[in-house]
C-alpha cells in the first residue's frame, strides 16, 4: 500500500506519494514541502516576458545504513589487515611493506571505486574523514614498518602494534 501525506499549503490541498520517490533506498524523503510561486524578471528573458515559476522545496534525509556497510565497514577491514604486517618479524622489512603498501592502494581502489557513492561537495563530511583517516592510518604503519627494523627493538614494536590496535 503507498503512503500518501497530505498537507495544506497556500489553500491548495496537495499530496505527496511518498511511494513513489524513486530513491528512497538511500534518503528518506520528509511528508512536508514548501511551495513557492514567483514570477522571472523581464531582464531575464530575451523575450522580456514574465513567466511563473514554482519552486517546491521537499527535505531529504540521507540514511546511514547504505555508507555504514557499503564505506564504513570495508575501511574498517582495510586498517584490520594493515595490522598483519605486525605478525612478520621486525627484521623482514620487505614483507611488512610489501603488506602495508599493498593496504595503501587497496585503500586508495577502494577510494576511487566509491567515489560516485559520496557527496561531491566542496567540503570535508564525516565519510571524507574517515578516508582521510584510514589513509593517514595506513601511512602512519608503513613509516613504523619501514623504519621498525633501525629505530625499534622488540618490545618497542610490539607497543607500536598495541597502538595502532587500539585507534
């Protein structure tokens, strides 16, 4: 059954089908819109001709659940698996960067692969953060595994996987 929402507006009874909004699966679309009727201006027009405009401004709310499993969670497995390079001995620094890296470009795959997912917009969300992160992550364990050899001994190393486990 659709669900209809009816509202009063300027006297004129208007419904919205709230079935019917094609995107629904990532935004939820709320039951209330705005209408407002101007007219152009003649300057605006080669003709000179004032024509109506009717602006309908709806809010639309983006729901969580699509970038928590489709963003979040794939992120979260990439800086998991960054982590293994800590379970190949210190000494083996090819290895531990062979991993490290190979997380780096999976993370920046991932990156471009679900860039038409995210807002294009020209400041920073909280997506656009986690990215940010995971990337300054994933750059932070390559430094450690590329330098863990000369500047860390045993003990040290494993109190830099403890940190890193625990952001």
């Amino acid at each position: 059954m659709k669900k209809l929402v009816e509202f009063q507006q300027l006297g004129h009874l208007s419904i919205i089908n709230l079935g019917n909004f094609a995107a629904s699966n990532v935004f939820t679309l709320s039951p209330l819109a705005k209408f407002k009727f101007e007219e152009t201006l003649p300057e605006e027009s080669t003709s000179g001709k004032i024509r109506p405009i009717c602006k309908i401004i709806m809010t639309v709310r983006r729901k969580p659940a699509f970038h928590s499993y489709n963003v979040n969670m794939p992120l979260l497995v990439i800086q998991v698996m960054t982590l293994s390079s800590f379970c190949i001995d210190r000494e083996e620094v090819a290895d531990r960067l062979q991993i490290s890296v190979t997380m780096m470009l999976t993370a920046i795959a991932f990156k471009l692969q679900i860039s038409d997912e995210i807002p294009h917009l020209s400041y920073l969300t909280l997506i656009g953060m986690l990215v940010l992160a995971t990337f300054l992550f994933i750059f932070v364990i390559v430094i450690q595994n590329a330098v863990a050899n000369t500047i860390f001994n045993e003990d040290q190393d494993r109190i830099c996987f403890i940190i890193c486990a625990s952001i």
